[in-house]
C-alpha cells in the first residue's frame, strides 16, 4: 500500500557556522530515514583518498555515496538512522536508493540556488568592489556625514560582504560541472 505523505522526504540544512564545513541532509523515510553530512572536497586527491579510505569500511555502501566532478567532489555520509533498523538486502537498497536521491536533489538544490543573468555571483562581486573602492575613495566624506568609527565599520561591512561573495562563488565551482 503506497500512501502519500504530508511532509518533504528530504531536509537541507545550510545553516552551518562558517567555522562548521559540513552540511546536513535529513531523511525523513519511515522505514530507513537518516542524517547525513555532506563533505565537499575541493581537489581530487583528497576526494580519491576519501572514496580509497571509505572503501575499506565493511558496508560503505550502504551509508555512503559520493559524486566526482571535475575538480573535487562531495560525499553524503549517513550520521545516523532515524529509527532502529535491521539491515537486510532490502533495506540496504532502500538506504542506496534515499542515498541516491538525496544526492540528486542536493546537487539541484545548490545548482538552483545559483542566480544567473543580471543577479549572477559574479556580477554582484563586481558591484560589491564597486561598492568597496567608491567608500573608500570617499573616506574622508563618509567620516564628515557621520564618524571614523561608523566609517570604517561601513568599509569593514562592504568588505566582509564581499568576502562572503567570493566564498560562495568559490563553493558554486563544484557543481557547475553537474550541468555540463
């Protein structure tokens, strides 16, 4: 009997610390639902040296799957089953095939979440160092509307928001390759 649920199979959680590198996908089957971290590597040695590692570990494929792209690759690594399970052929598919489909829709969803056109990473870089060289050459200005303390907080914003956008230009690197 197949019903339908009232609730999303799959949870992204992006909400991490910028100290904290992974992300979290929630599974929320009824039968074999999980946590799992996804680990980004950003080369391919690190990436070949994880999948040689995990290979090693009894039952890795049932609570792991990666995608390699051209530089690097992700991993999503099950934390921890929801519910007490036993593991049988299959059950071991089903975790496989929610393995598999969370890797799908998390590659879509950091994919999607990229704006193109006008709004794209690179454009609103452009126009944060824009936005950072124009304050700066008008310091002195910015100082004489308010203070040196609101001034250089002002910069230090700009900056920092810039920053962030180069960092996530640098992390949309590795799923760009997913639609080409």
């Amino acid at each position: 009997m197949n019903q339908k649920r009232n609730f999303p199979l799959y949870l992204i959680d992006r909400s991490k610390p910028e100290a904290f590198p992974f992300d979290y996908i929630t599974c929320f089957d009824t039968i074999a639902g999980f946590v799992a971290r996804v680990v980004h590597f950003k080369d391919n040695n690190t990436f070949n040296a994880f999948v040689s590692m995990y290979s090693e570990v009894p039952d890795n494929e049932n609570v792991c799957i990666t995608q390699k792209f051209r530089t690097g690759g992700i991993a999503i690594v099950v934390e921890d089953f929801l519910f007490d399970m036993e593991f049988s052929e299959t059950n071991n598919s089903r975790v496989q095939r929610l393995l598999k489909k969370a890797l799908k829709k998390y590659i879509f969803a950091e994919v999607s979440r990229t704006p193109h056109g006008e709004l794209s990473i690179d454009n609103q870089i452009k126009q944060q160092q824009l936005t950072v060289d124009k304050a700066k050459s008008q310091y002195n200005a910015l100082v004489a509307r308010s203070s040196i303390a609101e001034a250089d907080y002002n910069i230090q914003l700009a900056e920092a928001t810039l920053q962030t956008l180069q960092r996530y230009r640098d992390n949309q690197k590795y799923f760009i390759t997913v639609n080409n």
